[in-house]
C-alpha cells in the first residue's frame, strides 16, 4: 500500500509538472517579448519597464504570504491553485489587445499577483506528494517538466515574429497553451482525488526555528535584491541582434534554468542546504559576463541568470520544505516567497534606474551578494545539513 502510495504520488506530480510545462509555456514565452514590445510597440521606458517588472515580482511573492496563511487555515489548497492558475493564464494573452503601457502594466502586474496565489498550494502539493527524504526529486521533477514548457515558449515567439513581425499575433497565440494548463489542471486535481489518505509526516531532517528560517528567508531576498534581471539583458539586445533573435537570449535562460534547476534539485537530497551558496556566488557573476564581447555577452549572462533562478525553484524551496513541518509549510513557502518578491522588486528598480552604467550595477550587485551570504551563514550556523 505504501509503494503504491509513493508510485501514485509521483504520477501526480508528474501530471503537475505538465500542468506547468503549459503555464510555463504562456508565461515565459510572453516574458521573452514583453520587453521589446512594452519599449519599442507602447512607448514605455526602460525605467519604466523595471519598475513594472519590480511591483509584478513583488505583488506576485507578497501576495504568496496571504495565499500560503489561507490554504493552511483552509486546508483547500486545490481551490486556491485553480484560482491563481486562471489569473495567471489569462493576463499575458490579453496583452494582445492591450493599446497603450499602462493597461499593459496592469496585465504584467496580474499575471504575477495569479502565479502568486497559486505557488504556496502548488508547492505544498508537490512536496507531500514526494515521498520521505525525496523533496529535491520532487522539484526537480518539477523543474524539468517547467521548463520544457519555458524553452518551447520563446521558440515559438521568436518564430512568429520572424515570420510575421507581430508581437499581438504572438500574445494571442498563448491562449492555446493557457486552455491546455487549465485542462491538464483538472486531470491532476481529479487523480489527486484516488490518491490513498495518509498522515501528516514528521520532517526527517528536524525543524529550524522560525528565527533562523526568517534570516534564511531574508538571506534569499537580499540575494534577489542584487540579482540582474533577464529583462534588462533583452532590453539591452535591441542594439546588438536582429529583433526576432532577443526570443532565443530568454530561451538560454530557460534552458539555464531547466538544466541547473534539475541537477541542483537532484543534488539536494544528497548534499543538502550548502548547495545555496552556489546560487549567490552565480548571481554575484552575472553581470560580469556583460562586459564580453557582443552577442556571446548577452546569451552568457542569460544562461548564468537561468542557473541562479534554476537553483532558487528547487534548491531553495527544498530547503524550506525540509525545514518546516506540514502543518505550516504553506505558510511558510508564503513568508519565503514575499520576502523573495521584496529582493526581485528591489533589484529591478535599482538596476532599471542604474542600467546604463554598468560598473555601478556592479558595485550594487556585490556588496548585495556578500551581505546575503554572511545572512545564510548565520541561518546555517549549529544547524544540521538537512536540520
């Protein structure tokens, strides 16, 4: 009974992982041309763009600390996840009939606040269905199916605008995977209902204190704080490459993403929390890469950007998920998560307001990844390596 449990709740998460790969789809296939067309197309500024990008991380991971309370309070984690799925689906293909930057905004902004709501119960879901001391599988397993999802997405995009210089045709395209995401959803959700009831485990690895996981948890949002977003790297394109190439750096993100994600997340369950570091040390060399020769720079910082944020969806979620007990875990994932979006809003004000001076962005995103490591250190101290 207990190996069927543990074979059945793999499928589930496999079917959640397709759940994503068509989310992802939609998402980070709109990403990888919002930027050209919030700039070039609306009229927006580059300033304007990060701080847009900024109050969309933020509402998007604030809004995980509500979402993460209220489906612990509720216990109804699916209905939550059916909800964000719904916002998070329909905002970016709405962008194909958006006229002007602002309604484009508020679009960006809700796609984000969806995938919010979402995320805790998600992530919840996902970490019980793992079996015992299998957590980092489980996202990985996660990771891989995303992200196939995130590199098909800009492919396409960047076909259709090779082919017909249309970025509404684009937006609108998305649709198509937006119904598919919501189907797979109902699938997961009704297989989810066979599923054997069981108890709630004790964390194998110990529990942390809610002291030392909030300076994990605000370690992980100063490191956000000093992250280079992806965005400004495709702003960045518009005078180096063709524009129906700038898809294609957000597609070596993805690929980043995808692969560092899935063999970081396989190595936890091994090696455990110190492979945290590795994503603060990446982050600190991004935009080092910058400064190479034109357009290696540009697909090299990407590429480093999607190991960062690879390493953070499964590394660092793990962490939490080994650390927290069951009762509050999405809860936690919620306080995780706001505090995460706080760093990502912060990095993209800050860079959008410094972006073309490269050497202080430089300077910023150093003196933010040495304060992020001392804080990890300090969480990490007298702990176990799983706690």
């Amino acid at each position: 009974m207990v190996k069927r449990a543990v074979r059945k709740g793999t499928v589930l998460i496999i079917i959640i992982g397709i759940v994503s790969l068509f989310s992802d789809f939609v998402y980070e296939g709109g990403r990888s041309i919002i930027p050209q067309f919030f700039t070039t197309v609306l009229g927006g500024s580059v300033f304007l763009l990060g701080i847009v990008i900024g109050i969309g991380d933020f509402v998007g991971y604030s809004i995980r600390l509500l979402s993460g309370r209220l489906a612990d309070r509720t216990r109804n984690y699916w209905a939550l996840t059916f909800v964000g799925y719904s916002i998070n689906m329909v905002a970016l293909p709405m962008l194909a009939f958006t006229g002007n930057y602002v309604a484009a905004a508020v679009l960006i902004v809700a796609e984000r606040a969806g995938k919010g709501i979402r995320s805790p119960p998600k992530d919840y879901i996902v970490s019980t269905a793992a079996k015992e001391g299998a957590v980092g599988r489980a996202f990985a397993i996660n990771q891989a199916l995303d992200q196939t999802g995130a590199i098909i997405g800009p492919i396409v995009m960047s076909l259709i605008i090779f082919y017909k210089s249309d970025y509404r045709l684009a937006f609108g395209f998305l649709f198509l995977p937006a119904i598919l995401s919501i189907a797979t959803l109902v699938i997961a959700y009704k297989f989810h209902k066979g599923l054997p009831k069981r108890k709630r485990r004790p964390n194998p690895g110990g529990i942390m204190s809610f002291r030392r996981f909030f300076v994990y948890s605000v370690a992980v949002a100063v490191s956000a704080a000093g992250l280079y977003n992806v965005s400004f790297v495709l702003v960045g394109a518009q005078s180096e490459i063709s524009t129906y190439l700038i898809p294609l750096i957000f597609l070596t993100a993805m690929v980043g993403e995808g692969f560092f994600g899935v063999v970081f997340g396989l190595l936890y369950d091994r090696i455990g929390k110190d492979l945290v570091y590795v994503g603060l040390l990446a982050a600190a060399a991004m935009p080092f890469a910058l400064m190479g020769p034109m357009p290696f720079a540009l697909f090299a910082s990407a590429l480093i950007f999607g190991a960062v944020t690879g390493i953070q969806d499964t590394v660092m979620k793990s962490v939490v998920g080994s650390m927290i007990p069951e009762s509050g875990r999405g809860n936690a994932y919620g306080v995780f998560n706001s505090l995460y979006g706080f760093g990502l809003m912060t990095s993209s004000i800050v860079v959008g307001y410094l972006f073309y001076s490269l050497g202080t962005v430089i300077v910023y995103i150093l003196t933010a990844q040495a304060i992020a490591i001392i804080l990890l250190h300090l969480s990490f101290r007298k702990t176990g390596n799983h706690f």
